[in-house]
C-alpha cells in the first residue's frame, strides 16, 4: 500500500474499525461486570438467551407452586393442632362417662359429670367452629373439601372432615317417629298440675308441630277443668299463628304471636310464663315473637288437681279444633327458661335432647315431662322419668321428624377422629415432600440458568484488563495512521 496518497485513509480506517472493535469487547466486559450476566440481552446470545427466559419461567412458576404449597401445609398443620386439642379432649370425654357409670357415686355427683361433659362437647364443637383460614370455616362441615396446587396445572384435593359433636357422632339423631294427627285424633295425658308447682307458678313449654296447609287452626295442647283453663291453659295454632289462653277467675290471659308458622314445614315453639316478671311470651324457631310478649295473672286460685291434659285437641269441646298434621319434642319445666336457654336448645335448627343440659341450657331437672314419640302401640311414654305416660286415641307414629340430638359417647368417635388425623397428617406429609421436590427443582433450574447467564468475574476482569490495552493501542495506532500522510509535505521543503 502506497503511502505517499493522501485521498485515501485506509490505515486510519482500519485502525478506526480495530478501535471500534476493541471499544465494543470492552464495553460488553464491562456491562457484564456491571451486571453479573454473561448474556444481557438476546442480541448477546439468542439461543442461550431463549434457554435463559425458559428457565426463568420455571423458577417463578415452582416459587408460586411452592408458596401454595405451604400455605396449605399450614393450613393443616393447623387442622391438625385443633383436631389434637379435641382428641384430648375427647379422652377427657370418656373418662368422665366412665367415672358416671359407677355405682358408687350418687345422681347429684352423676349431674355434676353430665354438665361437666356437656361443656367439653360444647368446647369440641367452639374449636371445630373457631377453626378458619382466610375466614371460611375448615372442620365443621361447612367445606367440603379444598383444593391445593402442588404443580403446573396439577391440584391435591383434599376431604375437609366435620369434627363437630354431630359430625363425629357425639350427638346423634335420638328422633326416628313422631306422632301424627289427622283432625279427628288427640293424646290423654295424667294430671301434670301437681309437678308445676301452685296456680300462678313459672313453667315452659316446647312443642314442634308441622300442620297441613289446609288446617290454619288447631289445638297443641291444653289443661282445662269444664269451660275453665287451668295453671296450664291451652296451647294452639290460631289463624297460622302460635297463640296461648289462660282463663282465670280475674282475667283472660292472651299471648297470640305475629309470626306466621310455615305450613307443611317443622316449626319449634316455646311458650314461657315468668311468674317472677309477671309476663307470658312465645318463641317461634328459636326467634321471640316480640308481639306475644303480654301480662300474666299470677292470682290463679283455680286448684291444681282433677283438670283434664291432652295433646291434639280437646275431645270434650267440639268448640275447639283439632290439630292436623306431625307432632314431637312436646316437653315442659315448672321453670321459665331464659332466652339463652331456649337458643341453646335450638341451635342453628338443631333441636336438643332436653334430658341433657348443653351449652347454656341447664335446667334439665326441672323437666316433668317429655315425649319424644317414639315406641310403638297405644301408649306415649314420657321420658322425663317421672312416669307421666299418655294414651294415644287415633293418632298413629309416622317416620317425619323433626330430628333431635341425644349423647352417644363410643369408640366410633375415637376412630374417626383417629382416621381424621391420620389423614391430614399423611396429607403434610405428601406437601412436605412436594415442597422439597420443588425446591430440588429450582436448585436444578437455577443452576442451569446460571451457567449459561452468569459473567465469571475473574475471567471478565482478565478480558477487560486486556482489551483496555488493546483500546489504549488501537488509540495509539489510529493516531499514528492520521499523522502518516504528513510525511507527504516534506517533499516539498528545500
């Protein structure tokens, strides 16, 4: 290449592209090490800049997995600390009912077991409630089941068990008849005056009744002496309505309800008559029927013997009709239970055997008489135990109930709440080996990606340090090569 023309640069551009060139090795070094990416951006390495995102990709999704997954480990590991609590519960349970069954102990000390049972039921159905995540109850049937992501469209299902005194069978169903009444039909009872104290005395009432659509009226049941009412008086269903009369020798006593009682459909009432407060009020479904709410007259100087007690209607007064349709849980105390009382009874729709006192209901010894319908033939027996036993005239035992809760303590419940256990506990177990899968996972990902992205910083440092030198000379190079054609001037110099 001839030097001495001077309309062309080509050692200064090649030196120039040579610069350019080293300038462009040391800023990627540079940017690397800034970074700690080997590859940046796709125009680095398209291939391994693909690979890179892929991998990515991966590590977030299983991140996400893996959050999913503990939290539904901690979801039940808590299931499984309140099941533990109610297995200790429970054994507590057991132990109680088997100190009960000695003969050594008396009935007061045999009550005194029953309520201290019944407040540990009520314990075990609090935490099977009390039991949440994210405000959705988890172990009191409520649930079913959830849902956990354990992978990329793969989900672990799993049976969310109800550990309420119900659902382990703690209280089961005690009702399998009541007693139906077609018009026509009513129930003789023994005189129950004498078990409710003197005329004007407290006493309550339960009663659930199903009446036909066709029927508004309807007597549940009454105590009367002739055209009189008696302590007692008469319970009925007035115009689709829960009413009560009493007749004494000052006044009338009223207390009709507001609430319309759905035909065809069970409904529980309660009449109350308070002799301290001087007021008579009714209960529908658990809900006090604000207009029942009236004055009694304590004053009752009507004897307390000789009256006339029927379920069903009154068979001497064809003034009075008779009721049709279901009857059961007919009940009554010489006591006004409170409103707590009467809500713990029916709680959420659940009618309790009143033989037992649960939660706030604790006036089981102030019972004097209970029929719940069952047996079979003519005669009603009442299971308060004071032996006040009905005849039945025409009504006849039908398989609609109301259902109802009696205690049944048995090693049924200790299984399942065994199996239950076991379950969750094999379910954090499978979580628990997820979780580590995925973690394996990521490790696994995470060094791939590495190998490919990650700047090695000592080979970048070394690379850097080289062709800073490289840059210095090519500087030097390109300055020399735009000095060259100067030497062309000396040709002309004297």
């Amino acid at each position: 290449m001839n030097s001495f023309k001077i309309n062309s640069k080509t050692y200064a551009m090649d030196a120039l592209r040579q610069l350019n060139a080293v300038n462009s090795k040391v800023a990627m070094h540079q940017a690397r090490l800034s970074t700690g990416k080997r590859i940046n951006n796709a125009q680095d390495d398209a291939a391994a800049y693909a690979v890179i995102q892929k991998s990515y990709n991966t590590i977030k999704s299983n991140q996400v997995i893996k959050d999913g997954v503990r939290n539904g480990k901690n979801l039940l590991t808590m299931i499984e600390a309140s099941m533990t609590t109610q297995m200790e519960l429970w054994q507590r349970i057991k132990e109680l009912d088997m100190q009960k069954s000695s003969g050594t102990l008396t009935d007061n000390q045999k009550a005194m077991i029953d309520e201290r049972i019944n407040t540990l039921i009520a314990e075990l159905d609090d935490i099977a409630n009390s039991t949440k995540w994210n405000g959705e109850s988890l172990i009191n049937g409520t649930k079913s089941s959830i849902d956990i992501m354990v992978g990329e469209g793969e989900m672990m299902t799993i049976a969310l068990p109800n550990t309420t005194s119900s659902g382990l069978g703690i209280l089961t169903n005690s009702n399998t008849k009541s007693l139906s009444f077609d018009g026509n039909d009513y129930v003789s009872l023994p005189e129950i005056d004498t078990l409710l104290g003197e005329p004007g005395s407290s006493f309550t009432v339960q009663i659930s009744a199903k009446h036909n659509n066709s029927d508004n009226n309807g007597v549940l049941i009454h105590s009367t002496e002739g055209s009189h009412s008696t302590i007692f008086g008469r319970v009925e269903i007035l115009n689709n309505k829960f009413s009560y009369y009493h007749r004494t020798s000052n006044e009338n006593d009223e207390s009709r309800g507001n609430i319309e009682l759905e035909a065809d459909t069970w409904n529980n009432v309660f009449l109350v008559v308070d002799s301290a407060s001087g007021k008579v009020q009714n209960y529908v479904n658990g809900v006090l029927d604000e207009s029942s709410v009236n004055d009694y007259d304590t004053s009752n100087d009507y004897s307390s013997s000789g009256r006339v007690w029927e379920l069903g209607g009154i068979s001497n007064n064809a003034n009075y009709t008779f009721f049709n349709g279901q009857m059961d849980e007919v009940a009554i105390w010489n006591k006004a239970l409170s409103q707590s009382e009467i809500s713990s009874l029916y709680n959420d729709g659940i009618i309790r055997d009143v033989r037992y006192n649960s939660g706030d209901y604790s006036s089981k010894d102030n019972l004097k008489a209970y029929y719940k319908m069952e047996g079979s033939g003519n005669t009603l027996t009442d299971s308060s135990g004071n032996n006040k036993d009905g005849t039945i005239n025409g009504a006849t035992r039908d398989s609609d109930n109301p259902g109802g809760l009696t205690r049944n303590i048995s090693n049924t419940t200790t299984n399942s709440l065994l199996s239950h256990l076991q379950t969750i506990g094999s379910k954090i177990q499978r979580l628990e080996s997820k979780e580590e899968a995925l973690m394996d996972q990521t490790t696994a990902q995470e060094a791939v990606r590495s190998s490919i992205e990650d700047a090695d910083f000592a080979e970048e440092q070394m690379e850097l340090i080289k062709t800073s030198i490289m840059q210095q000379t090519a500087i030097a190079a390109l300055s020399q090569a735009n000095s060259a054609p100067q030497i062309v001037l000396s040709l002309f110099q004297s």
